[in-house]
C-alpha cells in the first residue's frame, strides 16, 4: 500500500543520508524512514516526502546542502533515467565499501556471523564491463523511432539510450546505430527484446522477433552484422529456436582463463559471469580458498557452463558439477572434452528441491564443495552439503541476504566456521552485491 503525499502535505525537511538502500537510494532514519534517489551516505540534504508507505516514505532530493567527498559526476548522460545503473555517482571505490558495509550488516543480523577474516574486495574494470546483457526495445509513435535501452530506474519503460558506458565493447556504442536499424524494419514493432553477449571473439545480439522478418527485412539485417562485425541471431520463440542469421556454420562464442589454460564455449542466451576480468579473478581466487591439494574430491553445485569446474579440476583430483539446465550441462561435457579435462564429470538436476537419496552424483566422497546459486541461493542443498561433511565449502552469492540465510543454516545448525568473506566487485555501479564466503568444519 502506498499513497502519494497530498498538495500542502508534509514541508520540506533538512536531514542527514545514514545509508543505502539495495536499490542504491539515500536513507534518512530518525521519525519514519525516508528513502532518497540519488542521495549518499553522509550527505545533508533538503528533501520532501512525496509518497507514502507503510514502513517508510519515498523522498525527493531538493537540494545538496553537504555533498559526499565521495561524490562523483556520472559519466553517463542517462544516468538518473536508466535503470541499468543506480550508483554512478559514488566514487567506485566508495560503492565497493558500501556494498562490504551492507554484506557485514546482513551476515550479523540475518545470520549472527562475523567472518574470522574479511578479504580484500575483488576488484576489475568498472566500464565497459557489461558481456551480458538483456535489452528492451520499443516502436515509440510519438517519436517516430524505436528507442532501445535498459527499463528505466523508476517505470516501465524502454529507456532510449544513444549508448551505454557499462556494456562492454563493441555493444556499448552499438545502441544507437540498433535502434536506427530496428526503425528501418517492416517488423520494427515486433521486436521487444535484444540479448547482447561479448564473447572474447565475437559480439553476439539476439533479437526477439514476434513475427519472422521478411527478406527485405534480413537483407537489412545481414548489412548491419557486416558493417559492424556482430553476429546477429533470431528468436522466433523459446530459447531454443534461436538460429544464426547467417546461413552455415559459425564459430562458437568463448572466453579464456588464461590463468587455468581454458577456453570456454558458450551460447549466446546462456549464462555467463557478466564481468570477464573480475570472473578471472573470482575463479583464481576460489581455487585458493579451497586450498585444493591433489587428492581432494570436490562437488561443483550450480555448475553451469564449468566456469568454476574445469578451473578446480585443474588442480583437484575429480570434481563434480551439477546444473539444472540441460543444455548447460552439455555444454559443459564439451568444455571439459575440448580442454583436455578428463577428471570432471557433469550431471543434470533440479536443486531447488533436496535430491533423492540414490542421484548418482550423491554416491561419491567430498572433501570441498562450491556453491554458486541463483539469487534465491541453496536452501534446499544446505542439509545435503552438511551429510557429506566436506573439510571446506565456498559459497559464492549474488543476493546477501540468501546468503545470510544460508549461513545461518550452516553455522548455527550444522556446526560450520564461516572462516572468511569478501565482496566482489562483478556489477559496478548497479546496486547487486556479489559475495563469497568460505565455511570450514572445526
Ligand atoms: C549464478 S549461476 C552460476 C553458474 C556457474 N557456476 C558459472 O560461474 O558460470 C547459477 C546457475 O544455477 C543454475 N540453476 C538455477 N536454478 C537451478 C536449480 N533449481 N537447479 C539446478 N541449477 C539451477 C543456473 O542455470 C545457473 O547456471
């Protein structure tokens, strides 16, 4: 329930930003809670409440009275609009620090658990990081033109962008010459969605078609993924109806680990890390955490493509990966099989619900296991990690409070330490926190 504040409502307020909220907005405490977009801790502000809810008020920032020394100009001329970042005008290491500030909040009150060690944050590129990505895409009649863009911060709009300084290279000055061309198609209105892959040899853009483009329409096409050295892709339905619009055989997608000697082959639509240098140090970073010696057996839950797995099989003696999607788990066979991995082996499973007794990936030993779950984390794993009673567990989270939950599971339940934890840095200037922490068994 909400209710906007009535004309002659509330008067204008100075207030000091105690924090951040998860959508990177100020929050003043003290009388009922005031969220402000675009207000940073530390900050004295002039603000009016224009909204109310039941637990807090929604403010608008009147004025800056004492900005943040840690107050930065946004670089990109969206920035406010665009929903894709919210954070750009807190310097990123200061965004880093907030993020590790609400990573400790979290672990103490959701889990009353304090790591025995806090690492150092993982840090990488802040621009042009972005390899994935979904975009919108509109037919705007009023303007005439098809705008395409992130949704915007506060509705549910296309924002129309003229380009992205996130989005990593190429595919960040790609979204104006997209949009002219989607203005120039007979189906420019059945196209609502644009998927963007940066792999490390080619940029992938999938476009979501309603209705199959007429010749016209794909000659256009084929002009535009040659002038600009992209590969375009269609998407008359669901995920697997994506086809290449180029007839023939074209190179799969990859990235390396130059670090594990590996190249991984993806999809376009598949799931990748978004950031590729922070991935690189992620993956190097987990492999020494879990102090691997030579005849460790680990299990990889959420294993997707064997970003994580074929690194740990690398210095493991057998690792496991498990993964929901089936058409990941194929891909991550041909990962292993294309780098030379034989002592990792793949397995398809639901785990959003506890396994069956006899899964066949159940019946080995572990002594580490790594968890990387989707932002709802891995609650229903959580008692079957603790039966195989590994020496280490490395749980890498998108969403700290999934991860607190979690911890407190295993910690105050199943008798684990939570030996250490970090941020890192995987979305620059977007309000998600990654995160991981490392549990060992006293
Ligand atoms: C954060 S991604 C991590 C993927 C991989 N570890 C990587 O680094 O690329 C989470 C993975 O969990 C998988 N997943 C989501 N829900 C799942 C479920 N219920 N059961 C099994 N896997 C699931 C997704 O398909 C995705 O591959």
């Amino acid at each position: 329930m909400s209710a906007a504040v009535p004309g002659g409502g509330p008067a204008e307020e100075i207030a000091l930003v105690g924090g951040l909220t998860h959508e990177g907005e100020g929050v003043v405490r003290g009388g009922k809670t005031v969220f402000v977009p675009g207000a940073l801790p530390g900050e004295r502000i002039r603000l009016r409440r224009i909204r109310r809810h039941r637990q807090h008020d929604d403010g608008a920032l009147l004025e800056l009275l004492t900005p943040s020394p840690q107050r930065v100009a946004p670089r990109c001329v969206h920035f406010g609009v665009c929903g894709g970042c919210v954070l750009q005008h807190l310097a990123p290491a200061a965004q880093l620090t907030a993020k590790e500030a609400e990573l400790k909040a979290t672990l103490e009150r959701v889990a009353r658990v304090t790591p025995r060690r806090w690492l150092e944050p993982l840090t990488g590129p802040v621009w042009a990081y972005r390899r994935r990505a979904r975009l919108g895409a509109k037919f705007v009649h009023r303007k005439g033109r098809v705008v395409v863009g992130f949704r915007e911060r506060a509705a549910p709009y296309v924002a129309d962008l003229a380009g992205c300084e996130v989005l990593a290279s190429p595919a960040g000055a790609l979204i104006a010459p997209l949009a002219a061309l989607l203005g120039r198609l007979a189906i420019r209105e059945q196209v609502p969605q644009i998927e963007v892959a940066v792999a490390d040899n080619a940029t992938a853009l999938v476009l979501r078609v309603l209705t199959e483009p007429p010749d016209a329409d794909l000659a256009l096409l084929g002009q535009f993924a040659h002038q600009y050295g992209v590969r375009l892709y269609l998407q008359p339905a669901g995920l697997d109806s994506v086809r290449a619009l180029a007839e023939g055989r074209t190179e799969p997608l990859r990235y390396r680990l130059p670090a594990f000697g590996l190249e991984l082959e993806f999809s376009p639509t598949d799931f990748i890390q978004v950031n590729g240098p922070v991935n690189e140090a992620l993956v190097a970073r987990a492999v020494g955490l879990l102090g691997l010696t030579p005849a460790a057996r680990v299990l990889d839950l959420y294993c997707g493509l064997g970003n994580f797995t074929l690194a740990l099989a690398r210095s493991a003696r057998s690792v496991v990966g498990v993964e929901g999607e089936a058409q990941l788990v194929e891909r991550a066979r041909g990962n292993a099989a294309r780098n030379g991995v034989a002592n990792a082996e793949f397995h398809q499973a639901d785990l959003s619900a506890a396994p069956a007794a006899p899964a066949a990936w159940l019946r080995g030993e572990y002594s580490h296991v790594l968890l990387d779950p989707p932002r709802t984390g891995a609650r229903a794993m959580l008692a079957t990690v603790a039966r195989l009673a590994p020496q280490r567990v490395l749980y890498i989270s998108c969403h700290p409070g999934s991860l607190a939950r979690d911890l407190m599971e295993l910690v105050h339940e199943h008798g684990f330490a939570l030996a250490a934890a970090g941020v890192v840095d995987m979305f620059a200037h977007t309000a998600h926190v990654e995160s991981l922490a490392l549990l060992e068994r006293p």
